[in-house]
C-alpha cells in the first residue's frame, strides 16, 4: 500500500474512532437524563467538545461537559475559557428517539442554539 492510501485510511479510521465515542458519549447523557429529548454539541477549532442534554423545553436537562476525544484533559484554551464561542466550528442537537415535530425542533434550536438572520 502506499503511503498516500495508509494516511488516508488512518485520518478515516480516526473519525470513525472520534464518532463512535461522540455516539458513546450522547447515549451516556441521554441514559443520565431522564428529561432529556436530546444532546446539544458543540465541535471547537481545538477539538474538544461541548455537551449536554436538553428538555422539551430548550432547558438544560443535564450538566454541561466539556471533553476531547482520546485525551485526559481538555485544551489549555478551553480550560482558560471554556471553549470560547468564537472557537465554534459547528453546533447543533442530536435527537433522541422518538424525534420532537419539526416546529419543536425550530423552537429548542432557537432557544439552544439561537437564530442566524436569512441572507438573500
């Protein structure tokens, strides 16, 4: 095999690592939070990540935790600031199952995640 194909095969080996953990990690909230109807998370530029489940409501149903895959301990950074907002790379809520309609989902966004004004 050449090099180019072993580097390709180990970057995608690593995110299968990366999303069977994030996966392992939202059962593990959901499993604590009897209320919870889903896990906000929160990917920064450094590669650790935020968590934490959410009620029907758009309310925090469990504690925020903030972890990085396949480390002891978060980044130097998230640990001054707590994974700083302008560190934000992606966002967005995993549903648990059975999934709230769509106008709920809008409304638990909104309320979790807030709104971006529609550019035309």
């Amino acid at each position: 095999m050449t090099k180019k194909k072993k580097t390709k095969k180990k970057i995608k080996n690593k995110a299968l690592v990366a999303e069977k953990n994030e996966e392992a990690m939202v059962e593990g909230i959901l499993e604590g939070s009897p209320d919870g109807i889903g896990v906000v998370i929160v990917r920064l530029q450094c590669g650790c990540k935020k968590m934490a489940a959410v009620a029907k409501d758009g309310e925090p149903a469990s504690k925020l935790i903030i972890y990085r895959d396949q480390a002891e301990s978060i980044c130097d950074k998230c640990k001054k600031d707590d994974g700083d907002f302008m560190r934000v790379t992606e966002a967005f809520i995993h549903w648990s199952k059975p999934e709230p309609n769509d106008k709920e989902k809008e409304m638990i966004n909104a309320k979790v995640l807030g709104t971006m004004p529609v550019t035309h």
